[in-house]
C-alpha cells in the first residue's frame, strides 16, 4: 500500500513502555512526530544531548504493526540483513534548523550521522514534511532496490544449496564406481534414485538462476532511479552505509559457475542414457541377426 501524500501523525507512548535496541537504556522521549506513505517512514523527535540514542523511536513500528493488523494487513521492516534487529537506516539525522533556506539540504556526515539544514518552523510537522518531501523519493527508490536486492542475494544462496545438494549425490556416485565390488553394492543401493534427484535438483537450480536474472534487471532499473533521486537532492551520505557493500555484493553475483556446473552434470546424466540405448540397440540387432542365421540354416 501506497500513498501519493505522506499520513503525518504525533505520537506519545511513555517510555517505560518504549522497547530498547540491544538493551540500550537510552530512550530519549515519549513524543515522536511520524511521517508514513505506506512504504517510508520517518520519525522526528526534539533532541538536546549530544549522544545519539539507539532506542529512540524504535517502538513505531510496533505501532504500524497494531495498526495494519487491525485491517488485515501486514508490515515488512526491511532491514539490512536478515539478522540485524534495528528498524531504521544505520545512518540518523540530526537536524538543525536555519533562518533562509527553502529546502533541506546535507552539510556532513560520518558513517552513523548525517547533519541536516532545514527551514526554520515552529512546528515539528512542518519540519518533517520538509525532510519528507526532500528525501522521500530518494528512500522510496532505496526501499525498493533494497528488497529486491535481499531478495537476489537469498536466491542465489538458495541456488549454490540446491547446487551443492546435486554435487553431492553425484560424487557419492562416482565414489561407489570407483570401490571395490562388494562396497561398490551397498553404496549404490544407498544411493539409489539418484539421478531422478539430481535432475529434480538442477532444474530447481535453473529455476534459481532464471528469477536471480530477472531480478537483477529490476535491481539494476531500481539502482538507477536511486541513483538520479540521490544526485538530483544531494543525499547520498545518508544512503551509503546501508546500500554500498550490499551493492557491491550484488554486482559481483556470477552465475556462469552454477550454469556450467549444471550443464556438465546434464550432459554427463543425457550421455550415460545414449549410451544405454546404443548398447541395447546393439544386442537387439546381434540376436535378430542370429534368428536370422538359424532361420537360414
């Protein structure tokens, strides 16, 4: 679900009821001013001291979770890996408000903080809708590649376990081929069925690589429209933490090693069957051959 404008709302939970991130007691208020389109948020509160506190606003999204469940919906937060438990980008803004300016703008940063100007008002609404209308687009497009990027690098980790599942089946065969007789037997009957396996597994693997390459032209259409959203505001530092290794990680994914191993595998299974069939086809023709010779005599 989408919004073309942004829903504003203020919120006031006490902190004692706030959860902590990692059981970092630092909460920094009961009062948070949210910006939500349905797949970006951003949260605003007055800050003073000059730590940044990892628990703040983190209880939000418990709060969208509540408030989507009672329509049947649900909410993904989007993290960086599937580990990490923070539910926001790594990099927070602090912003500072200036006389003369008509939009926000990045002045520094360093890994975890980005420092933004804003125009000067009264009112925190105000504050945030600039930042929102600002960065919005920028995270919008950053959400999207994002998700379609975990989703990449979890496929193609799915696609080597499929891969390496097929491989070991076919070692367990080339390893009972090459023991003794006796040993030889058991293995195989242990091992039996393995090639309707090792097909099941290798079209599965295609099946992998063929949706990695369509997601990585989506990804690749994503980081573009990322890219341009980013130079046209100037914002990149506030991205670069959470999007620089992932997208690195991303461009590197070769799958001519998974299609090569696969083809091999197949060519090895497709030339075993023509075998089979050109020896059969071979005493087929001796034993007519020879009912013919009797015929004869």
């Amino acid at each position: 679900m989408y919004f073309d404008t942004p829903i504003l709302f203020k919120v006031v939970i006490p902190i004692k009821n706030q959860p902590q991130h990692h059981n970092a007691d630092d909460i920094p208020t009961d009062t948070y001013w949210v910006a939500w389109d349905g797949v970006v948020v951003m949260v605003l509160w007055r800050h003073e001291r000059a730590h940044i506190p990892r628990s703040g606003g983190q209880v939000i999204l418990q709060l969208l979770e509540q408030v989507c469940g009672t329509a049947n919906l649900g909410v993904l937060n989007q993290a960086c890996s599937p580990a990490c438990t923070n539910v926001f980008m790594h990099s927070d803004l602090v912003v500072t408000q200036l006389e003369d300016l008509d939009e926000c703008r990045v002045l520094d940063f360093d890994r975890t903080t980005v420092d933004v100007a804003a125009p000067a008002n009264e009112e925190p609404e105000d504050i945030l809708i600039d930042l929102f209308y600002s960065f919005g687009r920028a995270s919008f497009h950053f959400a999207r590649q994002k998700n379609l990027g975990r989703r990449i690098i979890d496929l193609e980790a799915e696609a080597w376990r499929r891969a390496s599942h097929l491989l070991a089946h076919y070692s367990a065969h080339v390893e009972a081929a090459a023991s003794p007789v006796r040993k030889r037997v058991v293995m195989r009957w242990r091992n039996r069925g393995w090639r309707s396996e090792v097909r099941s597994l290798s079209a599965q693997t295609w099946v992998c690589m063929t949706g990695i390459e369509l997601m990585l032209r989506r990804w690749k259409e994503c980081r573009n429209d990322f890219s341009d959203a980013t130079t046209e505001r100037s914002c990149m530092p506030i991205f670069e933490t959470d999007y620089s290794d992932e997208a690195k990680m991303i461009e590197s994914i070769d799958l001519s090693r998974l299609e090569s191993m696969g083809t091999q595998v197949e060519s090895r299974l497709d030339n075993r069957l023509i075998s089979i069939a050109t020896a059969g086809g071979a005493i087929s023709g001796a034993v007519t051959g020879a009912l013919v010779t009797l015929i004869g005599g």
